[in-house]
C-alpha cells in the first residue's frame, strides 16, 4: 500500500501486536485500514542515529532535567530528527502474520537425508513467492534501487538495497545481491562449480561499497541465511556494526566459510548435517513435528523405566 500523506495511517486500527523489540526498537502491529476487508501489518522502526543527526540533535534539541539525577535530560528534537521507518504489508496472509508474530523456536538437525526426504519435498511443494525477484530481473521492479547489475547468466548478479533499509545513513547499511542462475535454491544446493560465481559476488560487491559507501570488506559481515525466507539463492551484506535481524547461529552462514568449505570439499552442503532455527508455526517444523523428527526431553518416569 502507498501513502498519499501520513494522515493515511491514522486511521488505521491495531488489533494485536505480532511482536517488538526493545533491543532493535522496532515493534510490527497488525490491524486494519478504514473500509478494507484484508488484514494489514505495519512495522515501526526507530532509525539509528548518523553522525550527522546526533550533531543536530545536540544544537537543535531542548533539554529538561529528569530522572532527579544532574546527569539525565529529556530531550525534545524536531520531528525530521526522530525518524521511524514505517513498513507496511497490504494485504497480509497468514504467512506474512506467522512470519512476524513472535513464537517459541526451535532447533532442527537437518541431515542430508532429512533435507531429500522432509526439507525438499516440503520447500517444492509451497509456492514461496519469488515474483518479486523476477520482477527485479527484468526491470520491472526497483530498477532505480540497483546499484550494480552484473549481466552474466553463470556468474552475475544484482545488488541492491535490501527492504529493510531506507538508505539515509551507513549506520544499519544492508544489501542484499540476488544471484543470476535460477536453479540454486539455497546453500544446500551449491558445490565446488560455484565457487566462480560466489568469489564474483564477493568481490565485485565490496569494490563497489567500498567507493560508494566507503567501508572495507574487513567492515562488512556478509553471509547467507539457513532456511532462507525465498529460494532463490541471494548473499547478504550488512555493516558490521549493525545488528541486523538474522545474523544468529542456526540462520546465518559467513561467505567467506562456505567458500572455504566448498574449497575443501566439492559437495560439502549436500552432506553436512545443517542446524536450523525455526518458528513453531512454520508449514516446515511441522512437517518435522508430524513425522517426530524434533528432539524432545524425555518424560522423568521413561527415563527411569530405561534404567
Ligand atoms: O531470509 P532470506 O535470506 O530469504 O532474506 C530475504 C531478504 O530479502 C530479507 O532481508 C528481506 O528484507 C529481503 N526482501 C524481501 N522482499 C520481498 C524484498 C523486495 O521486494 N525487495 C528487496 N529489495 N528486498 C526484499
């Protein structure tokens, strides 16, 4: 949905809240719009604050005494320095409501047999939606986003601002390059003959943050997500010092590892056990709960039985 004006989303009305960080200071509401039969979710998100903000904040905000204390101040800035980024899902399905809503996790040991005979069958048979990629692709979508386009159909990519980030400052920095070929689905899928196509990225990518945005590689943390939200193989890149949503152990796989591993050996992904985490109500875990594939504590009175 596209705003005309901010008086837009004042008429929207909240019917719970799917989740919220203090940490990340982000909290995603879901509800309605007036007159609109179709659930809606909206993701608030205070903006870190640049170099350049905090330097106005100091010179162009008042300050009152609070707290009792002598070292502690109220401060009250002008709106333009008090951003929040605002995300809006319109329509919402109740994947995109799972997908938010804050829910027990849990953690899967994926062997290669359990990827062929649970994860596979299950990932081919959902249409995760990858439009929004094609539509990439072709220019159909985001084309003034794109940062860099490498056109080659083994070894290209496109780069571009990732959803989540609004551009304005380094701060929480996020790009995310979609690669070219269509067939990889995730990191499952590749082997030794990527390695080209993953040092391209690789390499490509951080020449051109470091001349536009003028961070190092060594400043950069780029990797790849397990289980991806989308099966269409795409590398993150997030500055360092920002701690972006899925950077965790059990999700997030450092580019530089999975190359290494792929160097060592050729088929290192179709055969390692891969350990993901995973939201209760996911159509995957389920799959795993149905067939008592995930690791329970056995009850006290079973344990003594087996003694
Ligand atoms: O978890 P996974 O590795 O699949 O991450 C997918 C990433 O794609 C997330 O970081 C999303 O924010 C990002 N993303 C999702 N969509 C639908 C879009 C989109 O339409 N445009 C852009 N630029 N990023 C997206």
């Amino acid at each position: 949905m596209v705003f005309n004006s901010a008086t837009d989303l004042f008429d929207f009305s909240t019917k719970r809240v799917l989740c919220s960080s203090n940490k990340r200071k982000t909290v995603c509401l879901e509800g309605r719009f007036p007159n609109s039969g179709e659930p809606a979710i909206i993701f608030l998100e205070k903006l870190p604050i640049s170099y350049k903000t905090a330097q106005n904040l100091c010179n162009n905000s008042i300050l009152e005494k609070s707290y009792n204390s002598v070292h502690n101040y109220e401060c009250t800035s002008k709106l333009s320095l008090n951003g929040i980024k605002i995300s809006t899902i319109y329509p919402a399905t109740q994947k995109h409501i799972k997908k938010y809503e804050s829910q027990p996790m849990h953690i899967i040991d994926e062997t290669s047999n359990l990827y062929i005979n649970v994860t596979l069958p299950y990932i081919t048979s959902e249409s995760f939606n990858l439009k929004w990629v094609y539509n990439i692709f072709e220019h159909k979508a985001e084309e003034e986003s794109i940062v860099y386009e490498d056109t080659n159909t083994e070894t290209g990519f496109i780069l571009l601002p990732d959803l989540k980030w609004n551009q304005k400052q380094i701060e929480n920095l996020y790009l995310l390059a979609i690669v070219k070929p269509r067939n990889i689905k995730s990191l499952r899928d590749l082997t030794d003959k990527h390695i080209p196509l993953l040092l391209n990225v690789r390499d490509k990518v951080t020449k051109v943050i470091k001349s536009k945005y003028g961070l190092d590689e060594s400043q950069l943390r780029i990797y790849i997500h397990y289980q991806p939200s989308y099966y269409h193989l795409h590398i993150h890149f997030t500055y360092l010092q920002y701690q972006a949503p899925g950077i965790f152990i059990g999700r997030a796989h450092l580019l530089s590892s999975v190359i290494k591993n792929l160097e060592l050996i050729p088929d290192y992904y179709q055969k390692k056990t891969l350990q993901f985490i995973i939201k209760e109500t996911d159509g995957l875990f389920l799959q795993y709960k149905e067939k008592g594939l995930v690791k329970e504590v056995v009850k006290e009175e079973e344990v003594v039985k087996e003694k």
